[in-house]
C-alpha cells in the first residue's frame, strides 16, 4: 500500500529549492541487482572483497578480478531502472537544485534520465587501463591490455583503499551543505567518505531523510524515518510532495 508520507515532509520537499540524494545499492535491488551487505544475497555475503576489490587483488590475480566485474556488468547489462531511480530522475525535474550522490557502479541512475549525477565509486560499465587510468575500449583477452602501453584493463570503480575520483568528494560536500533536504536511500552507511555526507549536510541545517527497509547508522541522525522500499517509498514522497504529479 501507499507508505506513509508525513505532511511537513511532503511540505518541505514540495517548497525545497536545493535537495541532495545519497544512494546505495538498495535502490537498484529491485531492478535485480544484487547488494552488498543483504543477508544471503548481499555480494560481500557471498564473496570476499579482499580477493576481488582491492587494488591488491586485481596485481594479485587480474583475470579473476577482471572475470568478476565481468559477471557483475552482465548483471547490470541486464537490469533496468526501477520505480526508485525513475522518480529520483523525476526530482532533478522538479526540485530548482537537485543533486543525485550515488555510490552505485552500475549506471542505473543515467539510464532512468538522471543528469547531475555525481558517481563517488566510478562505473563498472567502464573500463580504464591500470597503469594510465585512461579509459580505454575493453578488447580482448582477460583481462584486456591496454593498446597504448600494453598494461592490463580494468573496471573505473573505486575499490577499498583507493582514492575517489578527484573532485567528486568535494562536489558531493558542497552539495550536502548546501541543500535543505538530504535523502538517504538504499545505503547501509557504513562505507565512507560516502557515509559521512549525511550527518554533513545535516549539521549544515538540512533535514535528513533515510528511505530504507532497515535502520542503519544513519537512522538515529534522520529527521524523518520511512521504512520502506525505495520503489515504493520514492513514488509515494513524489505524490505526496507533487500531488499535481
Ligand atoms: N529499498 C531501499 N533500501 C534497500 C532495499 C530496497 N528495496 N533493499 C535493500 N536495501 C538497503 C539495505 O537494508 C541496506 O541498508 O540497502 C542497503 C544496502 O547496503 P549495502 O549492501 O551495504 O550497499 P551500500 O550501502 O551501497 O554499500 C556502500 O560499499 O562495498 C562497498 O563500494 C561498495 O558502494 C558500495 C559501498
């Protein structure tokens, strides 16, 4: 059924001039994309990121890192945009500043009509070679070798310990300080740089909002709590704030 939507919510979305959005991969579990931390299905549940997403793990054993990302990006090759990320995309339409944070790899955000996307963590759809970090066109092999000096390719995500893209942090700061509402949807709010946007752009005066069928970290610093599917949830706040549609 329709989840609750508080009407002061509804109120400060429907009147917000700057709104900022933080995702997780709960937004794209019902697109069929599996998490990372869901009991049973969740990726890390099942694999060990130490042996597939370092920096460590891809000198280590490039063809298995390389064969993964591969298996994951026929995952994502094959899912498509779900309620959740076609009414973020709906948002950026109608809310003056809106800024979509994602920690997502798998594109689903573009793909659903997201245009201000800031990818923290990179795109697994593309690939970039690991001596230059130029992105490259995957050719053959496994893993693929760089036709310019010959270095094996590998996906444009950030693994743990890496750096984040340069700039993105900071465009993603700026835009938690600066807005009057932040969501926090499908994250676990355990990974950070990533993690650390909320309670940021909540100290900067702005209302927290956490869309999650679970509580999370974040939980006790929301302002407002809508436990819920992203797909479900998203669509209700949308109506409720734009009754209009
Ligand atoms: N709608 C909303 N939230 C959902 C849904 C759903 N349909 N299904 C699951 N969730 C929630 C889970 O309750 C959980 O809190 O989504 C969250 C997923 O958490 P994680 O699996 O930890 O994913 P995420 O927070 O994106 O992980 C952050 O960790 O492994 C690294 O770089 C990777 O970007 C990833 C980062």
């Amino acid at each position: 059924g329709q989840a609750e939507i508080p009407q002061e919510l509804a109120g400060a979305l429907r009147s917000a001039h700057a709104v900022a959005a933080l995702t997780g991969s709960g937004v794209s579990a019902e697109s069929g994309v599996p998490t990372f931390r869901d009991a049973q299905t969740g990726l890390w549940e099942r694999f060990d990121p130490q042996e597939l997403a370092t920096p460590e793990a891809f000198s280590r054993d490039p063809k298995l890192v390389w064969e993964w990302y591969s298996w994951r990006r026929g995952l994502v090759a094959r899912a498509e945009p779900n309620p959740a990320h076609r009414t973020l995309a709906e948002l950026e339409r109608r809310v003056p500043r809106f800024t979509l944070i994602t920690q997502n790899v798998d594109g689903l955000h573009r793909r659903a009509g997201s245009e201000n996307v800031i990818e923290l963590h990179g795109n697994i759809l593309r690939t970039v070679c690991s001596a230059e970090r130029i992105p490259r066109e995957p050719g053959e092999g496994s893993p693929p070798r760089c036709p310019h000096c010959g270095a094996p390719l590998r996906p444009d995500v950030v693994w743990f310990g890496e750096a984040l893209p340069p700039g993105a942090l900071e465009e993603a700061s700026e835009a938690a300080r600066g807005c009057e509402l932040f969501l926090c949807v499908g994250t676990s709010g355990l990974v950070y740089p990533a993690a650390g946007l909320p309670r940021e752009a909540s100290e900067a005066g702005a209302l927290l909002v956490e869309i999650n069928p679970e509580r999370t970290p974040l939980t006790p610093l929301a302002d407002f709590v809508l436990c819920g599917r992203a797909g479900e949830v998203l669509p209700a706040l949308f109506t409720a704030a734009f009754p209009g549609g």
